[in-house]
C-alpha cells in the first residue's frame, strides 16, 4: 500500500472540497494517485469543486497586469457567481495571478477543446513523422504520439499549463483550489496578450462553453516573458 502523505491529503482536499478523511479513503484506494483520487470522489458524488461547475458565472473582474517596462501587457475577465466573492481577495489575487502567469507561459487558447481541429491534425502528424524518424515502433507509435500531444495542450492551453508560480499546480488545478475554498463556480472567459509591435490576440471561451476548471525574472519569481508574435486564435485585432 503507497503511503499517502498528510501534504498529499491536503492537496486534494483543496482541488476538491471534500473532507480530510474521505480525501484519505480516496487516496489509499488510488494506491496514492491523486488524478485517479479525484475521479474515485467524483464517483462518490463529494468532489465539491466539480459539483460546482455547472453553476452560471454572470459576475467577476476584468484583470490587468503590465510588464515593468511598458511593452507587455494582459487583460483577462473571471468571473464568479456573486459580487461578493467577486470583492474578496481571495479572488482578486486569483484574477492577479493568472493576468500575470498568461503575460509569462503565453497561452494560445483557454482549454483543449478551442484548438482547431486542423492545428490538432498537424502537431499529430509532425509528431507521427518524428517518432518514426526517431525508429520508434510502429505499434507503439501512436501512444508516443499521444504522450506528446499532452505536452503539447501543456504548452499553448491555458487551463493546461503549470502555474509559473507553484509548478506543481495546473492553471486549472489553481482555479478548482479557489473554487473550493471559495464555494462559487469561477471561470476564465476571455483573455488578451498584448506586445509591443505585435498583433493582439483575444483568446476567448466559444457561446455555450465554460471556462471553468472541469514561463531577468518578473515580480513575484514570475519568468521573464518570451518574445515572438502572439499566436493566431479564433479573434484577432490588429494593432497599427
């Protein structure tokens, strides 16, 4: 039997709502998984966080963050079930936090499912023809494929990616913690990265999606943010 860790305990009570000892149980069954943890307290009908996805989000807050410097700046709307989470500043520092992490990981779209389908085909196929050249075999191939094209959603989706400030969290993991702890649905639904001479890219959630939760160094040990054009997405401003 894995050894479940009182830390370990505690992070999944902060993804999920649920008590401390039905976080344990959940654990010891997933042998110390805290992925397949979460999925047994789904199963039981206690992951809190989750419960709360559904919920409509009609308040929030437009967040900003601007590089020291002046070339780089965010704007990013979460939103929230009341106006009074809204003003607490648990949700403040979250709305902060993830205006700063989009201005260092640049990310193209908010979750997996906003990548075309035709941006998904050709990562595939560019990753199809490197494990083949790499001589991997071919009926181990696609699950090579498939690992990689993880790391890729990791790279450009938002809900995805590490947070730059505990990398041990996802950006979605790090909404669901709030969510918890606050007892609201909250989502991200729309963001824009703007760079000096680059064209603006606004990364917003599609009608009928929620963006809930279902990179010398910055402020705050934040990555220096990389340079390059803001990536294509489904709305586009151009900037003269």
């Amino acid at each position: 039997m894995a050894e479940i860790s009182a830390q370990l305990v505690k992070q999944l009570r902060d993804l999920t709502g649920a008590g401390m000892m039905e976080c344990k149980k959940a654990l010891v069954e997933a042998g110390g998984d805290l992925q397949k943890a979460i999925i047994v307290l789904r199963t039981r009908g206690i992951d809190a966080a989750g419960k709360k996805a559904s919920r409509v989000t009609r308040q929030g807050l437009v967040g900003t963050y601007i590089h020291p410097g002046g070339q780089l700046g965010v704007l990013v709307e979460v939103n929230c079930e009341s106006d009074f989470v809204a003003r607490t500043d648990d949700f403040r520092e979250l709305v902060h936090d993830l205006a700063m992490h989009i201005a260092a990981a640049d990310p193209r779209y908010l979750r997996k499912e906003d990548v075309p389908s035709e941006a998904l085909e050709q990562e595939r196929e560019i990753e199809r023809a490197r494990a083949l050249g790499e001589g991997k075999k071919p009926n181990v191939v696609d699950r090579v494929v498939e690992g990689r094209m993880e790391k890729f959603f990791e790279e450009v989706c938002l809900l995805e990616q590490p947070f730059v400030k505990e990398n041990t969290l996802t950006i979605g993991q790090l909404i669901k913690t709030k969510v918890a702890k606050l007892g609201e649905n909250i989502t991200v639904s729309r963001f824009s990265r703007f760079k000096v001479g680059d064209v603006v890219a606004e990364v917003a959630t599609p009608p009928g999606r929620s963006g809930s939760a279902e990179p010398p160094a910055g402020p705050a040990g934040v990555p220096e943010p990389g340079g390059g054009p803001a990536p294509r997405s489904s709305t586009e401003t151009v900037r003269a």
